[in-house]
C-alpha cells in the first residue's frame, strides 16, 4: 500500500468522521432559541461539541446519556441494540443474496419475466407503505383464525416480532438484486459462448452452473455496498413502525433534548459511528457469502 493510497484512506476516515459530528449537531438548531443555521455562533458551538466530545473520550463522558433522568453508559447498552439490528439485518440481507442468486437466473431459464416484472412493481412500494400493509394483513389473520403467530409489533416486555420486519427488511433488496441478475442472465445469454456451448449440445442446466453463475455473480459483488446501504437505511423506518429495540431507538427515543443538556450530541455521535460500524459488517458478511458462492462456481 502507497502514501497515496493511505492518505485517500485516511481522508475518508475524516470526512465520515466530520459528517457524523454534522448529522449529531443537527438537532442543535432545531431548539427553541437556537442561533440561526447562518449566525457565526453556530459555527463556535460545533467546534466546541466536538471538542468537548473528543476531550471526554478519554474521561468517558463522552459515553454517558440520558434516558429520562437516569443517567446510563452508552458503552454498557449498545451492544444489545446492536446485536438486534445487525442480526435482522444480516439475516435479510443474505436471505435476498440468495433469493437473488436463485430467482434472477431461473426466471429468465423458464421465461417468467411476468414474475421479475412484479418483483420490480413491489420495489416501488413505500418501506412504510409496505409495513402497514403487512400489519394491516396480520391483523386480519388474527380476526379470521384467531391466531396470534405473526406479530405486529414488539411490546415492552414482549420478544419482537421477526417475521414481517424481515420481508420489510429484505424485501427491497431482494428486489433490486433479482432484478439486477435477471437483466444480466438475459444478456450473458447471447454472448458467443453460450451459443457455442449450445451448438455442442450442453444441457441448459449445464451451461447455467458452469458459465452463467460465475458470469454474473462479479455483477452481484459489484451492488452489495448499495444493498448494505439499503438496509442500513432502512433501519429507521421499520424499527420504529415495528418498535424494535434497536440502534435507531437511541437515536430517536434518547437523542432528544436531555435532562442536563439541550440535546444529545455525544448519544447522537456515537449512534451514527456504530450504524456506519453496522452497515461495514452487513457489507463484510455480503462479501463472505459472495465468495462462497464464486468458490462453489469455479470450474476451470
């Protein structure tokens, strides 16, 4: 690795680093009485957040937060928060992989573009559309078998429910990739080799494991950052439609104005560093799954 190339990694650690302080700061100006966004005394008070939030790091105030008028150690909380999102969020997001892998070949095999042109049509549907849509279909299940399998929504003191926030989760990833593989099957198919290997007489099933896979799946490899992305976006809105106790709840229910301070900087900072933390590890276990799959393709 060059100068050049760990100047330009480190470069990009500030700038995430920088817009996460912004991101932290914005519910500054969002308080009764705070400075207009282009009043100079803005500019003194992010400096000095920052500041104070750096210095604490070593003096661990910087971990503290208010919930209510209880002071707690954020340190101490996030790794139940994190687990839960990262284990919803891993878990649709090698599900819709291997959906993808699986569907987005097989329909251009038995020509169902119908299917991959409804997939694309459920793509369009609102996160928060699709989730009242699902509850809504939850409930009338309820009032028509009388069972209570498919949760709503976490209560309390109740586990959260897992089926629905995994096909919200999962659902518009899955999308994308299905639609993103079937396109690139369709083209790989009148690619010369093929037709070569067709002219040989190699069964269609054949030709689909030992070219098209290993053909296409660099194309997969080449979205996973978007679909780590789309889930981690995602977070926001199905974790609080569906009341999981997740990293978003920190953000949401505790980054509010606070018993000794105007707002939670520090919570809100470290919030957002631990979703980039998350969406790295989704991208990770993308990439692993991946691989596995070129491995299993790769006939020379």
């Amino acid at each position: 690795m060059n100068i050049r190339k760990v100047g330009v990694y480190f470069s990009g650690l500030a700038v995430v680093f920088i817009a996460c302080s912004l991101l932290a700061f914005l519910p500054r100006l969002w308080n009764p009485g705070s400075p207009d966004i282009w009043n100079p005394s803005v500019l003194s008070d992010y400096v000095e957040q920052l500041r104070s939030y750096l210095y604490g790091i070593g003096t661990g105030e910087s971990f503290l937060y208010y919930s209510g008028v209880k002071e707690r150690d954020f340190s101490e909380d996030i790794g139940s928060y994190f687990s839960l999102s990262f284990l919803y969020g891993a878990g649709a997001g090698l599900a819709a992989l291997l959906l993808a892998v699986v569907l987005g070949p097989w329909l251009v095999y038995k020509r169902k573009g119908w299917v991959a042109e409804t997939m694309q049509f459920l793509g369009f549907i609102p996160d928060f559309l699709l989730i009242m849509l699902l509850q809504t279909g939850a409930v009338f299940l309820y009032h028509a078998t009388g069972s209570q399998a498919i949760k709503v929504a976490a209560l309390a003191d109740g586990d959260p429910p897992v089926l629905l926030p995994m096909i919200s989760f999962g659902l518009i990833p899955a999308v994308h990739l299905v639609r993103n593989l079937y396109e690139r099957t369709s083209m790989e198919l009148e690619r010369e080799y093929i037709l070569t290997a067709r002219s040989k007489g190699v069964p269609t099933p054949w030709i689909y494991i030992l070219h098209i896979y290993r053909n296409v799946l660099p194309y997969l490899k080449a979205d996973l950052s978007k679909t780590a992305a789309l889930i981690t976006g995602n977070l926001f809105i199905i974790e609080y439609l569906y009341n999981l106790p997740g990293i978003t709840r920190l953000i949401l229910f505790h980054g509010g104005p606070k018993a000794k301070e105007p707002f939670a900087f520090p919570l809100l900072f470290n919030s957002f560093l631990t979703l980039l933390l998350l969406y790295a590890l989704l991208y990770l276990c993308l990439r692993i799954l991946t691989a596995l799959l070129e491995w299993g393709v790769a006939h020379d």
